[in-house]
C-alpha cells in the first residue's frame, strides 16, 4: 500500500522514522512518500521537503513566514494528489497538518494521526476540526485518551510513547570512547545543554545556559548540537574552554550526563527516560509568550510534570528563566535529596507510558484500517 507521511519537526522525524521502519516490517509492499528529515529519509521514505524548511516557531514568527507556510500548503495539496497514497498520516505539527487533513477528507483520502495536536494545552475548540477530518487518532499519552474519549466523545487508540522504542533501539555508547571522540574531559561530570531544534529558541536559551559556565567548573558544559542547524551556526556559543560541542548525538549525550538543562519540548522527557536529572527552561520573544500565556491553558510546560501531573522538575519560565535561578536549580539537581527525588519520580513516569512498542502498534493499526477503508 501506499503511505503519505508529514512531519514538520526533529521530534517527528524521529518518531517517523520508526513508524516507517514498522510499516515496511509489516507491509512488505509499503511505499512511503514523506515530509520530515534524514531519519525518515533513512528509514526507507521518499523525501519531498526537509523539516528545515518548515520550522517556524512562536506565533509572531510564523506572522512574518506566511507566504513560505501558505506555498507549502499548496504544494503539499498537489502532491498528495498526483501521488494518491492509501493513506494519510499526519505526525504532530497540528497547524500545518490539520488544514492538509481538511483538504484530504473532502477529497476522499484516509485520514491517521499519530501524535495528537496538543489540544488539551491550548485552543481547545480544535477538537471540532479533527472529529471532522481525522479518521482514526493513535495518542502516547496516557491522559489523552481520557482526555478526548471521556471528554469529547472521540475515540482514540491509545499506543504507548514512541520514545520508549527510540531509546530502548540505540546502540550501547561507550562512555570512554565517546568522551575521546569529541575531546571531552574524562574526570569531569558532564552538564548537557539542550537548547532546542530551532534557530530562534537556541538564540534565546543558550547564551543564558552557558553563563554558568564559571560556576560550576568541577563540571564540563557540552552543547547538543540539533540535526536541523549548522555546526556553524554554533560556533558563536564555544569560546569557552570549559564548553564541548556534540552534534546529532543528544541520545549518546544524555547517556553519560549527569545533570541537563533542557529547552522545553520533547527533549524534557527524553532528559527523564536516560534518567539524568533536569532543569527545564524557556524563553520566547514577548509578543509570542504574551499571546501563548492567554491562550494556554496548562499549570506546566514539559511533558514530564505533565504525565505526572505534579512538578517533577523545576520550569524556569520567561522572567523567571535568570542565572542566579539557572545556577540554584542546577546546583539542587547535582546532588542531595532534590536530584535523589527526582530519580525516584522518573520510575514512576517510566511505568505511566505504557511499556515499548507504539511505533509497531501504531502501524498494524494504519494498516487494518487502510486494508478495511
């Protein structure tokens, strides 16, 4: 059969990319057409547009890309189209996807989405756009069954959190090797920096993150550099002697970090499943964060006090998102009972997602659907 897949982000790649690989393993006569990264490429996709053209983030930057945003609508419509695939599946990057699912449904086209629109964060009302145009939901949260079944009358399958695949497929890194590799310090403690995927968010956040540098030097700060940006792009951020920079290896990373500070997003539960204790952070431009705070509807930002549904880890948000805040809360997660409770409420979360396998259980589900459309 054939399959048309949009994903939009580096998170969606990722996921993608082993749905696709599930997909193949279960439909030996799989086609896959594509919109998402090197890992969707890899997987076995026909690339048709790179996420690194698509990431706009903020809702004053997407303002100003209209006219790149509104082109690619138009061009994905007329590819889907020439292409006629079986099925849709769209993965997250609701703004985008959710107007091609209204475009599909009129047109006939089955509709999947893997990786629910976070609606119950914000504009809730979209729910009327997806009972209307998604076919079939697969969510990887827990609350969001209840969420969309107990409260909207929507039913949804829920899958488990792809996450848990991705991490538990990696290869084994070997932490001497790896530190020899990128020049690290084999005595001293690695402090990650995750500062997002997107140019705009890793201007705001990490200029911050690395002015800790000098307090903690019994620690080494290295930089996980995001697939979606240049290594040139980074160079600015590595004057500092105690600062290593890792591109395109932010798993590798995370498995022999002690302490990170993640930009808020997926890499928030990433951090919790490697298990390395966290201090989330996030800035936006102020027109963006004005607007965001009216329409979001949640007590926290990361997915990890969100599944738990009490704070977990620290959120440094907009004004609060300081130094000398930044150095308290790292200097907490690097020893004694903050760190030590922290650790223990990552079991917890661990045991909420579900168990592994969301990426096979979500394709045997597109595929029985798409076999009885």
């Amino acid at each position: 059969m054939k399959y048309y897949i949009i994903a939009g982000e580096a998170s969606g790649d990722l996921h993608g990319s082993n749905l696709i690989k599930a997909l193949i393993d279960q439909d030996e006569n799989a086609q896959i057409r594509c919109w998402g990264g090197d890992l969707m490429q890899q997987a076995g996709g026909t690339l048709v547009k790179h996420y690194k053209e698509l990431a706009f983030m903020g809702f004053l930057e997407v303002i100003l890309n209209l006219n790149a945003i509104f082109k690619n609508i138009k061009f994905c419509k007329q590819d889907i189209a020439d292409y006629q695939p079986d099925a849709l599946i769209f993965i997250d990057y609701s703004g985008f996807n959710l107007r091609i699912a209204k475009w599909a449904k009129a047109h006939g086209f089955l509709t999947n989405y893997y990786i629910s629109p976070q609606i119950w964060a914000s504009r809730e009302g979209r729910i009327a756009k997806i009972k209307a145009t998604v076919d079939h939901m697969y969510v990887i949260l827990p609350f969001e069954k209840a969420f969309y079944e107990g409260k909207h009358q929507y039913p949804v399958h829920f899958v488990g959190h792809p996450l848990l695949d991705a991490i538990a497929n990696r290869p084994e890194v070997d932490p001497r090797s790896f530190r020899n590799t990128y020049g690290l310090d084999p005595a001293k403690p690695i402090i990650a920096l995750l500062p997002g995927s997107r140019m705009q968010e890793v201007q705001k956040m990490l200029a911050l993150m690395l002015s800790l540098t000098e307090d903690f030097l019994d620690h080494e700060f290295v930089i996980a550099g995001a697939p979606s940006l240049d290594e040139g792009f980074y160079a600015p951020f590595l004057n500092n002697v105690n600062v290593k920079f890792v591109r395109n290896k932010t798993y590798d990373l995370l498995s022999i970090s002690t302490a990170a500070l993640v930009t808020s997003g997926t890499a928030t539960l990433e951090t919790a499943l490697f298990k390395v204790p966290q201090v989330v952070c996030y800035k936006a431009n102020w027109i963006s964060y004005q607007i965001a705070k009216r329409i979001v509807t949640l007590d926290y930002i990361s997915l990890v006090n969100l599944i738990m549904q009490k704070e977990v880890v620290t959120e440094l948000i907009q004004d609060d998102f300081t130094k000398q805040r930044l150095k308290k809360e790292l200097a907490a997660i690097l020893k004694g009972s903050t760190r030590t409770k922290q650790l223990q409420e990552y079991d917890e979360l661990i045991l909420k997602l579900g168990g592994a396998g969301a990426s096979a259980k979500a394709a045997a589900l597109i595929i029985e659907h798409t076999k009885n459309n």
